[in-house]
C-alpha cells in the first residue's frame, strides 16, 4: 500500500509547477527497504510512529554538497542505505542521507523525491524541513549567483504552496534546539556545519519575496 501511495504521489507533483526555473524530475531510489527505514528513523529519532514517511513542511533548510559534481552527488543520495565511511552519523540509523531538491552550479533544478516525504539532511528537523542541495562549492569556497537566482526561485514557490516558517542555512540548524520543531531525542548527536555559507544565506534572503 505505501509503495503504491508513493508512487500516485510522484504521479501527481511531477506534473509541472508554477515556479519561474523548470524543475527536472530525477528521482533516487526509494524501494520499500528505504520506506522502512525513514519510518526507523521518524520513530527511533524523533518518537513519531507513522504509517508512511511522510512530512508537514514548516521550514526549508540550504545546503551545499561540498561534492563537485552533479552526478557524483546523485550517486552517493541513490542508495537507500547510508556508506560506511559516514561514521560521524552512523550511530542515528542506516538511512542514507539525501534532500527534496538538488541544483546544480548552472542553476538546473532537480526534484530528487517528493516534496512531502521525509529527508535525512539535517539533525532534529527531518520531520517538518524540505532540504535543498547545491552541488559545490566552487574552488572559490562560493556557490553560483545562478545557484542563487535558481533558490530564490524555488523557495518562493514552496512559500506559496507550504506553511513555511523558516528558511534557513544548515549551519544554522542547532538553533532550533529547545524550539517545538525540535525533536531530536539524542543530546550528543551533533555535527558541526557551515554550509551554504553566511554570505549565501544574506544573499538569499535579501532576494525572497
């Protein structure tokens, strides 16, 4: 029943959306073995027993890659299950990390899984944050400005289709510790982040509707 929900629901967003930059659809695997474990982890982590892995998006949380290519970052989003050499992460569950969106340095939009179903990007928030990867950064240590342009755009549409409180850098994601969106049981699990970067984040939000 969840598979064949999962796939109405793909069926059913990747018919085109009203968003100024073209979302291509590329869809990582998402088998039942991935299914059962983002159920694992809504439940291990954050004490929500589900049926279905699905989402209530509250809030969009910017990354980037530090991968240099697009198709080496699909690569390592595909498999449902997360590499070994992840050790930092390893002890909060099997499932493999991955986003809602990836873009790319030209600023192509790729649309990885459904909007609402659940991610593991970011600590304490996968429950309720839409992630958004860029592939990167550059030999600079920057995104692109097309990258810029193509977030912009893609944030102001979920705004419009999603109660979206928050937008924020995945730098600044222990932040929310104590706040009610956050549901992490685990006090020691925690990694340090500095993606996108606090220039990227100024720039994004100047230019949000």
């Amino acid at each position: 029943m969840i598979k064949i929900t999962f796939f109405l629901w793909i069926s059913l967003l990747y018919r085109g959306d009203q968003i100024g930059h073209k979302i291509i659809d590329r869809p990582i695997s998402f088998d039942q073995q991935r299914i059962e474990l983002s159920l694992d982890y809504l439940r291990d982590r954050y004490g929500l027993v589900q049926s279905e892995p699905t989402i209530v998006p509250k809030m969009v949380v910017v990354h980037w890659t530090a991968i240099p290519t697009l198709e080496a970052t699909f690569n390592v989003f595909d498999p449902p299950t997360l590499p070994g050499a992840r050790l930092e992460i390893q002890s909060a569950g099997s499932l493999n990390v991955s986003s809602q969106f990836l873009i790319d340095t030209d600023g192509t939009i790729y649309r990885l899984m459904p909007e609402t179903m659940m991610a593991r990007h970011v600590i304490g928030l996968n429950h309720c944050a839409i992630g958004i990867e860029n592939v990167g950064p550059n030999e600079v240590g920057e995104l692109t400005a097309s990258q810029l342009t193509a977030n912009v755009s893609l944030i102001n549409y979920l705004r419009k289709k999603y109660s979206i409180a928050y937008v924020i850098g995945h730098y600044e994601y222990d932040d929310f510790i104590g706040h009610p969106l956050w549901l992490e049981k685990d006090a020691n699990y925690r990694t340090e982040k500095v993606d996108p970067g606090e220039k990227f984040m100024k720039l994004l939000r100047e230019k949000l509707d």
